[in-house]
C-alpha cells in the first residue's frame, strides 16, 4: 500500500491510508439516493398496513442471543466487555432486540402490536457478495395474535415490502406441522440430519440419510413436502393433523388477496425456532446466495423474562435486495447553479433562499471563479438551470435564467425564475 502524506502532517512524515473494516463499506450520495428511495417505498407500505417503526438499541446483552442460539454464536458476533465488566454484543439480527423490548416496555400494550424496524446489524462471518459484517434489515413482528389472518397479514405485507422495491423474486409459503408429524417419532439428532437434507433439498442425500436410520419409509412422504403443488398432497400423506385447517385457512387468505406464492412444506430452517407457519422470498438473479426473505410464526418472549405470547414476523436483507436490483435511475429535479460576483453575492444569497423556499435545489459557487468557470462547474455537475446575478441583475432586482440544456437565457424576476423551473417539471 502506497504511504500518503497526512494533511498538516509536519515535513516528511508518512502515514499508511487507512481503509474501512472489512466486511463494510462507503455509501456515496449517489448510491444512497437508491437506498433511501427503497426505503422510503418500503416504510410507506409499513405505514399502509398500521405497522409502527420501533427502534433498539445497536449493542444488547450477550444473553439475548445466546439464551436461544447457544455460547457457540458468540463466535459469530462482534461481542465485548466494556469498562464495567458487562458483556455485550453488537446486535446481530432485530427479532431478539424487538421482543425484549417488547417484554420490557409494552407487555401491557393493547395486542396485537404492529411494529416494523430498518436497522443496521452486525456479525462476524467471510464477506462476500450480498453477504457483509455490516448490514441493514428490513422487518416487522405482529405480537399477540394466534391466527390464520394474522399469519396471512404477515406474509402480504412482506410480498408488498418486496413487491414495491421492484426487486424480482419468488415467494414460498409453507407450515412446519406436516414435517413434525411425519418426524415425531425420530430423535432430535436424526430429525437435525433428515432436515439438513431437507433444506438443501439434496432427494439424494434425503434418501441416503433415511436409509441409514433405517427410515426408508419416509423418503417418499418427506419427498412430497417438498414437490407437492397443492394441499391435498400434502394432507394426502399426513392425514388430517390438527393444523389442517388453519394451513386451508392461510393460503385462501392469501389467495383472496392475489398473492402470488408457491407452496413448499419443506422449509426446514429454523425448525426449533419457528412453531408454525414459515416463508421465504428468493430473487432470481442472485445465484446462491438468492434468499432475501425469511419468517415465520414463533414464541420468544418468554425466554427473556416475558408472558409465553404468540408472534409472527420476518426480516429482509436490505443488502441483497439493493444487489439484486443493481443500478437504477431515479426521478431527478432541477439544480440550478447560482451564478455571482464577488460584489454579487448578497443578492446571490438572496435568490438562493427564495429558490430554496420554492422547494428547488441551488447550490452556489464557493471558490469566487469568474462565470465562465461557474458555467462550467454547473453543466459538469448536472445542474438544469443557472441563475446569473451580475452588477446589471443586481442593481435591477432581477436575475438572468440560463437554460443549460438549450443555452437559452432570459432576464426576469426571482418569482418568474421559480415558476418557469417548476413549468419544466410538468
């Protein structure tokens, strides 16, 4: 790495430049101006569903995420003692915070609770595309309501989060009551080996690890959770579990609403997380690392010191849904570039505000170059307009409006300037 000189730095001396941590990165204005535009459209459709933001802290106890992940996730946490003794972590994922906060501050509150949270999170694992130590998450937990529509609520809103942010992607549903039933009588070990093959929905290693349990007899069941296109084959191989009905109930609400979703009810993620209904969203273009979505039903509160309360919810990764879409433009306004003199520059400022007020961005030039060299920062910079202010304009009240894209210019005042640039809007 090549040594640069640090500014003030006395003569001679060098400095290594220093980079940003890896596994984060720098969001230019440009790049920004794409990820607030997402997220606005997605906080709009929180806001159309009753869903309040909520806000955590960044570092939480260790406890919150070991007490369910075990010690073994520290190890995938940025996780430190600070001057007291205590031992904290980064958070890294929003569910765990949001329920602790629950449990701390509104087990009271009027149920069910919409809340929805944007927030950074933070773990330690090998960077790679879509995938960083630092990253943002989209979500929304429904707490305190055990049913098919609150399911059904949940799911719609997360197709309409995805949906509006215009990114490609595929939307499965599924229930975890067909694969308990039919793995009830497994222990837990084997259940953790037949649901690994399950999630990476290798039917050659689903049907290698059954064979060597001796349960053959489930390949072709198992099999159907993960093929079937509808739900009498899934009950077909079940029978009539007690979830039959709320399963029926979910996907006709779903329906109703003309969600698009494929079935798949061998979604073996988080089987010791989740206690009912599960989803996840895929975009098509993001190779192996495609899942942008995951949620599902669940019960926490009670691990951290709460009432056993039912709750729904999911998280989106922010990150690849921003890769998925790549590069997009936005609507763009006009920029109008305040051209002045020295002996110019009060009235400059003057026309600079009202442009302001009028809801259009100026911007001024800070450096006392001559117009000419203004005019050409202006045009480099993307700038629609100029606003010319010389000892004419000025002593005249008025001001001379260039077009930069026609190079025609007219002399009028600052209210006629405003009302053409919003003219050019329509």
């Amino acid at each position: 790495m090549d040594p640069v000189h640090r500014i003030g730095a006395s003569s001679g001396e060098k400095i290594n430049m220093i980079q940003k941590p890896r596994g984060t990165r720098d969001f230019l204005p440009a790049e920004m101006a794409q990820r607030r535009f997402v997220e606005q459209k997605m906080r709009s459709v929180a806001a159309g569903f009753g869903y309040g933001e909520i806000v955590t802290p960044m570092f939480e106890e260790q406890e919150l995420f070991t007490i369910k992940s075990g010690e073994g996730i520290i190890s995938e946490m940025y996780a430190f003692e600070d001057k007291g003794g205590r031992k904290l972590t980064l958070r890294p994922e929003l569910t765990s915070a949001v329920l602790r906060a629950y449990v701390n501050e509104a087990q009271m509150a009027p149920k069910p609770l919409r809340w929805f949270y944007f927030a950074e999170c933070f773990r330690y694992e090998r960077p790679q595309k879509g995938r960083y130590r630092q990253f943002w998450q989209f979500g929304s937990e429904l707490i305190g309501a055990d049913s098919a529509a609150a399911d059904a609520e949940v799911i719609a809103l997360a197709y309409e989060l995805l949906k509006c942010s215009g990114v490609r992607f595929v939307l499965k549903v599924g229930h975890l009551a067909p694969m308990k039933h039919l793995l009830s009588d497994l222990d837990a070990p084997s259940q953790k080996q037949v649901m690994a093959a399950l999630d990476k929905r290798d039917m050659e290693l689903l049907e290698t690890t059954l064979a060597a349990l001796d349960r053959s007899d489930l390949f072709e069941p198992l099999k159907v959770l993960v093929t079937a296109k509808t739900l009498p084959e899934i009950f077909a191989v079940t029978g009539d579990i007690p979830e039959k009905t709320r399963i029926e109930e979910t996907f006709g609400y779903l329906e109703a609403q003309n969600i698009p979703f494929e079935q798949n009810f061998g979604i073996a993620r988080g089987l010791d997380y989740y206690t009912g209904m599960v989803f996840e969203g895929f975009a098509d273009n993001l190779g192996a690392e495609n899942q942008i979505l995951g949620g599902g039903a669940y019960r926490l509160a009670h691990l951290f010191g709460g009432k056993d309360v039912p709750s729904c919810g999911f998280g989106i990764g922010f990150d690849r849904v921003m890769v998925s879409l790549g590069e997009f433009s936005l609507e763009t306004k006009p920029v109008v570039a305040v051209i002045c003199t020295p002996e110019t520059r009060i009235p400059a400022y003057k026309a600079a505000s009202a442009l302001r007020s009028a809801g259009i961005t100026s911007v001024m030039d800070l450096l006392d170059r001559g117009f000419g060299a203004q005019l050409s920062s202006a045009l480099k910079s993307g700038a629609s307009f100029a606003v010319v202010i010389g000892e004419k304009e000025a002593a005249a009240e008025t001001i001379t409006l260039k077009d930069l894209a026609t190079a025609v210019q007219t002399e009028m005042s600052i209210d006629n300037a405003i009302e053409v640039i919003h003219g050019s809007c329509r």
